[in-house]
C-alpha cells in the first residue's frame, strides 16, 4: 500500500521515531538528509544516532557556504556518516529527507533545514509520503530523477554524487518491482534545467494564495507570478516583523489586482513556502523550498531567467517511465 500522509508528523525526526516504534521492526537501510543550512552537532546529538540505532547508511548533504557549526563541535561525520557540501549557481536550497528500508519507504519534502529550528522551532510546511510491503509512488520516482541529475549541475564531491545516484538507483528498481503504485498525489519539480515559474502553468486563474518568509526587495517573482497566472484575486500572507519584504514594491507588484494581505500571527517564525492557485473548485499548490524570490522562482540552477515557456510536468527516471502513472500538474 501507498499513502500520502499529512497529520501526525511533527518534524523529519518524527519519521525517525515512527520507525523505531514499528511492530515489524523492519531494518532501515538508508537515511538521506539535504537542507541549505545544515547544523551537524544537533544532529549528531539526535538525528545521528537514531539513525545509525536503526543499522542505517547516514548522508547529510549541505550548501558548501552554509553550516551552522564551528568544525571542534563535530565528532561523528565521515565515521559515523557521510557528510557532503555541494555548491552551485545561487544555493543549493533543497529540503529532503529520505528513509528506505527493505519493504517500506518514508519521504519528506519542505521547507525545514536539518537545523534546531527547522526541525522545531520555526513553523515549517512538509509532504510527507510513505509506502509499505514493497509499493512505491511517483515522488519517489521523481526524486530518483532528480538525484541522479543533480550531480550534472550542482558541483559536489565524486564521493557524494555517486552516493546520491547510487540511491537513485534503489529508488528506480523499487519503483520498477513495486508491488503497487499510487498514481494520484504530490508530485515533485525541481529547477535544475527550468526555472520553477516556467513549469507552472499559465493563468487566468480565479485565485492566487502565496506565502514566503522572503520576498525579494523589488518583488520581481511576486510579480512574474501573477502575470503568468493572471489571477482574479491575490492573498498574500506576511508576518509583518519576520517576513522580509518591502511593502511598496510588493504594492507596486499588485497594483490593478484584487489583493488581500493576510497579516499571520507571529508566535513563531513562519518559514514554509506555499503557492496556491484556484480554477472553479480545483486547488493546485506548489510547497517546499522556494521563497518568492526571482532566484528561487524565476532561475534554474544551470543559470537564466526564466523563459515563460508553457507548463511541462515531471518526468520519472528512463527506467522508471514505464511504471509511473500519467503525470499531473503539482499538487
């Protein structure tokens, strides 16, 4: 069986937990973890040892310019993990955790680097995808797509390209086999070759809903997003402290449309990332890493603005296009 799962998830360390829990006590064999800010000694004091308790091989893949650590502090990396920096145009920005045992598989993508507080201080916005008994899903055929292209683009030790294609080939042959395939569901873009605007799809749309921790200071993604979506009203949300934006470009970016901003309260940081697009009754959103910036939004990682080409869903790995459902505009 397959399912998405979006209660009783608390952080990626949750994930950890469950597994630990299971009645079956099936072995975990792989652990992946990728975030921009990358804090090792926090997980060497949780995440680490949970994962390496379960007999898991343990990666933890970070922007080269990033982590959140003094060197002394770390004891474990390259011993009792991997540990792997990676460097490209911009950032390299993902948030994935991948767990993969023998028969079951657990996958989280969102907004959460593997830091204090993108594990729990901050409000962060997860997909969480899990199968069992050997059944699989499109997201995890789409993340073996873009494991095994990544290292094309994003410079990064050999070590650490060949781990990541190495899981993208347990992915592609637990798709291949798999007992049953979910074909409804999330399903990931990335923007190593196209920039994220270009692959969602053109409007008139009845309603945008955006929220993003940055928006850039002359709003230029804001504003590309709603001219390529046309949409009959915006909701923008902001946490009028913590959000970093400049109140009239955003103005300026909307001006002649139909805006409601959404002021969010500010018990906490607020670092998901979420587009919202409404037709009729149908609901369509992209979540996960890109704030509303024209680098996240509007740039691919190869470099180059964004050409507003038409809308193009993901595309599984070659060995596992045969398998994968017909594809969907991301949900």
């Amino acid at each position: 069986m397959s399912a998405a799962r979006h209660t009783r998830f608390a952080s990626p360390y949750s994930l950890l937990s469950e597994w630990a829990e299971r009645a079956d006590k099936q072995a975990l064999h792989e652990v992946l973890l990728l975030g921009y800010t990358v804090d090792l000694p926090f997980l060497e004091r949780f995440a680490i040892p949970a994962a390496r308790g379960l007999g898991a091989r343990t990666a933890v893949i970070g922007d080269a310019a990033q982590g959140l650590y003094d060197p002394v502090d770390v004891r474990m990396a390259g011993r009792d993990y991997l540990h792997g920096l990676a460097r490209c145009r911009g950032a390299f920005h993902p948030k994935v955790v991948l767990l993969l045992g023998e028969h079951a598989c657990r996958l989280a993508v969102g907004s959460g680097n593997p830091t204090l507080s993108g594990w729990g201080a901050n409000d962060e916005l997860w997909t969480v995808v899990e199968t069992e008994d050997g059944a699989s899903h499109p997201l995890l055929a789409d993340l073996a797509h873009w494991l095994e292209k990544s290292p094309d683009v994003v410079g990064m030790a050999r070590w650490t390209a060949d781990h990541l294609r190495e899981l993208a080939k347990l992915l592609c042959e637990r798709h291949a086999h798999a007992s049953a395939c979910q074909g409804s569901g999330p399903r990931l873009v990335h923007n190593l070759h196209r920039s994220l605007l270009d692959q969602l799809p053109s409007g008139p749309v009845d309603e945008v809903r955006a929220y993003a921790p940055f928006i850039d200071p002359e709003a230029r993604a804001l504003r590309a997003l709603v001219d390529r979506m046309s949409p009959g009203k915006v909701t923008l949300g902001l946490q009028p402290r913590w959000s970093s934006y400049d109140a009239e470009t955003v103005q300026n970016a909307l001006d002649g449309r139909a805006v409601r901003i959404r002021l969010l309260e500010e018990t906490r940081m607020r670092h998901g990332k979420f587009i919202e697009w409404r037709t009729g009754e149908r609901r369509h959103a992209l979540t996960g890493s890109p704030n509303l910036t024209r680098a996240a939004l509007c740039e691919s990682t190869e470099g180059g603005a964004t050409a507003n080409s038409p809308y193009s869903p993901p595309t599984p790995c070659p060995c596992c296009r045969k398998k994968a459902p017909p594809p969907r505009s991301p949900t």
